[in-house]
C-alpha cells in the first residue's frame, strides 16, 4: 500500500507515521509532502492509497489540496488530521470530499481503528 503523509510539521508527519499500526507501515510504501501544493503533485505523480492530510499548511492549504486531489480523482481517499476540528472545518472537508477526519495529535489505538475503517472504504471502493 502506498501512503501520502502531508504536514508542514515534520514532527507532526514523523509522529503520525509513527502511530500507522506496525504492520501495515513496515509493508507500505509511506510519502511525505510538506505542503498542499507539493501534495496534489505527489498524488498525481503516485497515486497512493491513502492520503493523510493537515489542513494549516503555507503555499497550499488542506483544503485547496483536498480539491484538488479529488477533482483529479474523485475516488480519492483523503483522510484530514488537524488541530482544527470545529463544526465548520469539519463539514467543509465532507463537502470536498475527506474520508473521514480527526484531531491530533493520534493516539496508536486511534490509527488503529482509523485503518480498519480506511480498509474498508478500500475495499468497498473496487
Ligand atoms: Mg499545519
């Protein structure tokens, strides 16, 4: 599985590549972007399986991305972590098309039950 981690925090990226369940990170290919823009060009350049994606990012914000990506592919599964999860926030990335969206910093046992509902959206998506 191919896996687009996009945060301007390298800390923030390095953290949540660290809670993706051990086995599905030790077999996926994990891609990083630090920025909107530079993620709609990996995502077209590798179109991976699951994007994970901030959304208060310079040059490009998550929300630009997310619309972006899903213009492009509309089967595209977009999966928002942000520190923004107000109300608001979070019926505009439904609007654009997210997957799904949660708060961080993400606890191991939150990733983890994050995968199986992504593995199924995968799966009901072929
Ligand atoms: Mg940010």
């Amino acid at each position: 599985m191919k896996i687009l981690v996009v945060d301007d925090s390298g800390i923030s990226r390095k953290m949540l590549i660290k809670s993706i369940p051990e086995n599905i990170r030790e077999s996926s290919e994990i891609l990083q972007a630090e920025n909107g823009l530079e993620a709609v060009e990996k995502y077209k350049l590798e179109f991976p399986d699951i994007v994970f994606l901030d959304l208060t990012m310079p040059i490009m914000d998550g929300y630009d991305a997310l619309k972006e990506i899903i213009e492009y592919d509309a089967g595209a599964i977009v999966f928002v972590i942000s520190a923004d999860i107000q109300q608001k926030a979070k019926e505009r990335v439904f609007e654009l098309g997210a997957s799904g969206m949660e708060s961080k910093p993400i606890k191991p046992e939150k990733m983890t039950s994050i995968f199986y509902y992504l593995m199924d959206v995968i799966s009901k998506k072929s």
